[in-house]
C-alpha cells in the first residue's frame, strides 16, 4: 500500500529552488515599510539581525522623550517680546523700574557691564539721531538759535552718554582695566570733537562742559593706571606712549585746551615710563604737544555735524 507523505510550504521551499518567474512576481509585490514590528524585537533577535537592531533602536521610549523636550515651545511672553524694537524695550524696562523700585535691583544685578564697543555702538547710534535731527537747509546745517532747539534734545542726549560711560569706564570699583578706560576716553573725545559749534556762545556751554568732564575722568584714568603699578601691573613703552599721544592729541584740538591740566598729571604720574637715558620723563609729554601744536586737519568720521 502507498503511503501518502504531507509536505509543507517550508519543505517546497527548501526542496526546491524558485523559478525565474516566481523572483519576476515576488518583485511586483509591494513591500513592506516595516516587516517586524519595533515591540516584538527581542534583543536576541536585535543581535543577529542589524535591521532588527535599527528597528528596535528606533523605538527607545527615552529617545521620544528627548525629542519632546527639544521641540518644546516658547512662551507667549517671549513672544510678544521678541516684536519689540530695542527702544521699545528700552522704555518698557525703565517704566517697569519707576513703577516697581522694588525690582530695580534685580534687573541691573542681571544686565552685563557695559564694553567699549557696546559703549561705542549707543554713542554712534545717538549722533546718527542727532545728524538727522537737524532741519533741512539746502546751504547746509545752520548753526542759529531755531536749530539749537530743534536738536537740543539729541544733543543733550549724547553728551549725557558720553559722561555716563566715562564715569563707568574710570570708575575704581568698576575693576575696568586702564587699557580700556583709555581707550573709551580716546573715543569719547573724538565725538567731543565733532560736537557743532554754534552761533550764539551760550549754546556751546553744553560742549565745554563735557570737555571739562572729560578732562577729569582723563585725570582719574591716570590715577587708576599710576595705581595699578603700585600694585604690581606694568605697561609697555608702547603702550603707554599711545596713551600720551592720544591725550595730547585731544588737548590740542579742544577749543579752550581743556585737556592741558590731564597731560600735566599725565607726565607727573606716568611720565617715567616714557622716559630714556637722555630724554627727561616729561620731555616725552611735552613733545607730543609740539607734534600736534599746528593746525589739525578736520576731523571727519560718518557725517561731520560740525558743517
């Protein structure tokens, strides 16, 4: 009697290989996007089978967690503020201030210091509204009374500024390295310098003023660097040889060399590290005042208001 032997799909599949047209209608077939599903991945299987092991990697809880956390969204209050422009800001923050004293502490124990370029930057961006704020006249600025008062409150705005970062800079508490504070002084008197001068000389009593100011903070400058070198720093030659220059620079084209008394404690303080073996310490002040003794050629940076 014959015996009837089952054979199942697996032993065809092993008994045999497929035709041609078998592999032609198996690549027709759609594929699919994922054969295994991610949660019945063992990690044996992960191990033996590099696609599996994507796959279950792929489905890690805390990886969807992390990218939850990092798509997170911003406030509403951020926001709002985020459409502000920076004098908008500005004056929310300093209304916020008048309005709640409380918090005024907080609020500038969180605001940075202020640099020389940060500083450099407000005081350009206040000419520049003071250039503009002058009446248009087709022979160019006038220097009358009626365009005094058109540009008093930018005017007074600037200077203010001015005097304010100078007080920052040269300040002992406010630990500013004497490299800096020269510097910004540097600065601040070239926009002294192309202040305008007006017709009518009370309207120039704003302008001799700051360089008065300046003149003191350029003498508190000295001193904090004089004192550095008691305790220990030093200057170089160069160094300190770019500050005189600059210093005598300014005095010769203030007006009323407003800057003379701060040369004098310059070479007073410092003076010995200009000094050689044949040049006495306060020849090296005194002769970059002669260098700058003859006219200056104007000054012009960005738009001269002195026109």
């Amino acid at each position: 009697m014959a015996t009837l032997h089952y054979t199942t799909h697996s032993d065809l599949v092993k008994g045999r290989k497929r035709r041609l047209s078998e592999d032609e209608d198996m690549s027709d077939a759609p594929q699919p996007t994922s054969p295994i599903p991610a949660a019945a991945i063992t990690p044996r299987m992960a191990d033996r089978f590099p696609i599996a092991r994507m796959q279950r990697q792929q489905g890690k809880p805390e990886e969807i967690k992390r990218f939850k956390a990092d798509t997170r969204k911003r406030s509403t209050t951020t926001h709002m503020l985020a459409t502000l422009t920076k004098d908008n800001l500005i004056g929310l923050v300093t209304c916020l201030i008048d309005r709640y004293p409380a918090i005024r502490h907080n609020i500038i124990a969180h605001i940075p210091p202020p640099t020389v370029q940060s500083a450099t930057e407000v005081l350009l961006d206040l000419r520049r509204k003071l250039e503009q704020s002058f009446p248009y006249n087709r022979n160019g600025p006038s220097r009358n009374n009626y365009t005094f008062s058109r540009v008093r409150e930018p005017l007074f705005a600037l200077i203010d500024s001015v005097a304010r970062f100078a007080e920052h800079f040269t300040s002992p508490s406010s630990l500013v390295f004497p490299t800096d504070a020269f510097e910004y002084l540097d600065r601040a008197a070239q926009i002294a310098h192309g202040l305008p001068d007006w017709e009518d000389e009370g309207n120039n009593q704003p302008k001799h003023k700051l360089y008065l100011q300046l003149n003191s903070y350029w003498m508190r400058a000295i001193e904090n660097a004089a004192s550095s070198l008691s305790e220990g720093h030093s200057f170089s030659h160069d160094t300190v040889s770019v500050w005189s220059r600059k210093l005598a620079e300014h005095d010769t084209l203030a007006p009323r060399k407003e800057f003379r008394d701060a040369v004098n404690k310059f070479f007073q303080r410092l003076g010995h590290l200009l000094s050689s073996t044949s040049t006495p310490p306060h020849h090296a002040v005194e002769d970059n005042i002669a260098r700058f003794s003859s006219p200056p050629p104007r000054m012009v940076a960005h738009a001269d208001v002195r026109r």
